[in-house]
C-alpha cells in the first residue's frame, strides 16, 4: 500500500472523490425489474417508496408528473425518474468548487 506524506486538505479531498468515482464506475446500475412504464398510484407508491396518500399529496399539489384520463390518475415510469434526478443535490464539495 502507498504511503502518503504531506498531503494537505485539498489534495485529500480529490484523491477521495476520485477513489470514490472510480468505486462507483464498476458497479452497474440496477434497473427496476417488471416494473410497467404506466403505474397506477399504488405502484408508483411502491416503485418511489412512499405512501400511496403522499402520492396523491403530491399529485394535488402537482409536484409530480401525472396523466389524468377518464377519471383515473396514472404515472409514467420514466417520467419519475426524471423527476427524481430533477431533484438531486448537489454535493457540498462539488457545490463549492463551481
């Protein structure tokens, strides 16, 4: 193992985010198995693990994308999921260097 010598705060700092990064890049992205692009409002419960009722919260205030049709309320898979990575956060790390 490599010894490290006089390395201050920042030069830690990206040695750790690139370990990291390298960590992440082998690992493959899971996706959602038998899980249907049109999910009623239990299954879209289900597939963003939460309530059904925060669902519909969320629907009645439109937070959340939704297609309403003939009285039923559906969500399209992929549409959460872009909703979802709308919502990311940037890292305080990242956040500070832009």
């Amino acid at each position: 193992m490599e010894k490290i010598h006089n390395i201050d705060y920042s030069q830690l700092e990206v040695l750790i985010e690139k370990s990291v990064k390298a960590a992440f890049s082998q690992i493959s992205v899971v996706q959602p198995v038998n899980v249907p692009e049109l999910l009623t409002v239990s299954q879209a419960a289900d597939f963003l693990s939460l309530s059904p009722s925060t669902v519909y919260t969320y629907i009645s205030r439109r937070t959340i994308p939704f297609v309403k049709r003939n009285g039923s309320v559906w969500l399209l898979r992929s549409k959460l999921m872009v909703w979802l990575e709308e919502g990311e956060k940037e890292t305080l790390t990242h956040a500070a260097r832009s």
